[in-house]
C-alpha cells in the first residue's frame, strides 16, 4: 500500500504551526523530540512521518489538543497508507488544515449550505432538524466551524474557493425564520463577494451518485500539500489520494459545474426572493 503524502503534510504543518506558536527553534525542537536538526525540519517539511512516540511528544511539547493528539496517532497507527478510513471528526482537522494552506478548494454539497459558508441560525437550527445533535454536539461543532471560518478568511493569498449547492439546499431554508432566511442569503452574498470566492446552485437534475464531496489542490500556495479528495458516509470518511479516484471526482465536478449558475443569477430568477419565500 503506498504512504500518504497528505499524512505526511498534515504532521509536518500541525509541528509548524506548534513550533511558531511556542517560538521555538527547529533544533530546540529536535532536541525535545530527541532528534536531530534535519530530522526534525524533514518531519516539518511532510518528508518523514512521525512515529507514535513523536505524536505523544509534539503533543506535549506544543499543547495539542486531544482531538488533534488522537489523529496524529491514529495516523501513525495505519501506516499512514493511502486514503486510510477515520472517523469524520478526525478528518475534519485535515480539511480546517487544507483551508489554511491550500490554493484551490472545491466543495458540492446536494443537501446543505456548507459549513465554512453557514451562519450560526442555520448551523443550530437546520442541523438539530436534520441530524437530531444534541446540544452539546451542536455547541462544539460551531466553536469548531467558526475556528475554520476565521481562519480561511484571514488567509491574506486569496485562495480560490469554488461552493457547488444544490437548489435543495436552499429551498430547505424554509425551516428557518424569514430573518434567519435573509441572513444565510446575506452570508452567501458576502462570501460570493470575496476574491477567487465563487457561489454557484445546481437547480438541474444531477447524478444520483454525486454525495458530498470535496476537492483540493495546492495551485499557487506555497505551503499546500498533494492533491486529495474528500468523501464520507454517516460512520467514516476519506481523504483520498489516488491519481485515479480523484480524476473520477473530477469528472463528477465537472458535470455538476456545467449544470449550476451564478447565485446571483438564481436568486434574480426568483421574483418572490427566496429570503421570502415561506413566510
């Protein structure tokens, strides 16, 4: 089974980032970790994966969370093999990293507003209908969505960020109040307003088999890693590197593309305004 390049990338930016944040050298690192200097910086580089005891280490050393401790391991565990299965919430971490390092990252989503695009209405409302989450679940998965949001609108490169939604999204706004409408329309108009931020509807009948998923490529950042592509189902989900599977996703990219339009486009369409739309 062939290494995962992106395993690789996520240790070496999650110790980059710990490193800054501490202000460490990369010796003094190393020498926590009991490596040597070009040891350390290949592990930061995404050249070496770390071993368990490093995870525990860097753990230590930079104050990770235990989410993000847990992760690490469970990727030292696999053999970091190529589109290893885990669970959602571990790698949701990846994805918030890709958000922050990435050039170019797509997202289609045939049955809600994605989470980097939801306002805080929609989040507690729309998802405690759909899902049934409790309180508590609710409460951490929006202080983690707004850790995501924050920081992929803080990137000062201008990423390119394509959202594909489908039309039944939007018409399952109804559950929210009008205010609560208008203010997710107006979130969407925002983020459409942004640099390389583009918001398109697929209203057309489209693929039975196109689930969510989510493509992302380095393009010109700097510190992006390999290309992969994102799937789940209720109880896994993958981050997948294969040359092949990730055409495959291209293609369903493709088609969903040529069959969405503007949102602006789509809104105009509407005479009544969606915003007002089951009051």
């Amino acid at each position: 089974m062939a290494q995962s390049q992106l395993a690789k990338w996520f240790s070496g930016r999650t110790a980059w980032i710990g490193r800054q944040r501490i202000k460490y050298t990369q010796t003094e690192a190393g020498r926590f970790l009991g490596k040597q200097y070009e040891a350390y910086s290949n592990l930061e580089k995404g050249k070496v994966f770390p071993s368990v005891g490093d995870c525990y280490a860097l753990a230590d050393l930079y104050s990770l969370s235990e989410e993000v401790k847990k992760y690490l391991v469970d990727i030292a565990r696999s053999g970091a093999e190529q589109n290893f299965p885990t669970d959602r919430r571990f790698n949701a971490l990846c994805l918030q990293m890709a958000e922050r390092f990435y050039g170019a990252i797509f997202k289609w989503d045939p049955l809600f507003i994605p989470g980097i695009a939801q306002t805080r209405a929609y989040h507690f409302n729309i998802l405690r209908e759909a899902e049934g989450s409790t309180d508590e679940q609710l409460n951490r998965g929006w202080s983690f969505k707004i850790e995501r949001i924050r920081a992929l609108l803080a990137r000062t490169d201008n990423p390119r960020v394509v959202l594909l939604i489908s039309e039944t999204a939007l018409l399952n706004l109804r559950f929210l109040s009008p205010a609560d409408r208008q203010e997710q329309i107006d979130r969407l108009h925002e983020l459409e307003a942004l640099p390389n931020w583009e918001i398109r509807i697929v209203s057309a009948l489209h693929p039975e088999a196109g689930g969510a998923f989510e493509i992302y490529s380095a393009g010109k950042a700097q510190f992006g890693g390999p290309t992969f592509a994102y799937t789940e189902v209720w109880d896994n989900s993958w981050c997948i590197e294969d040359p092949t599977r990730i055409e495959r996703y291209d293609e369903l990219w493709q088609i969903l593309l040529t069959k969405s339009i503007m949102l602006k486009e789509y809104l105009d369409d509407r005479r009544d305004g969606l915003a007002q739309e089951h009051s």
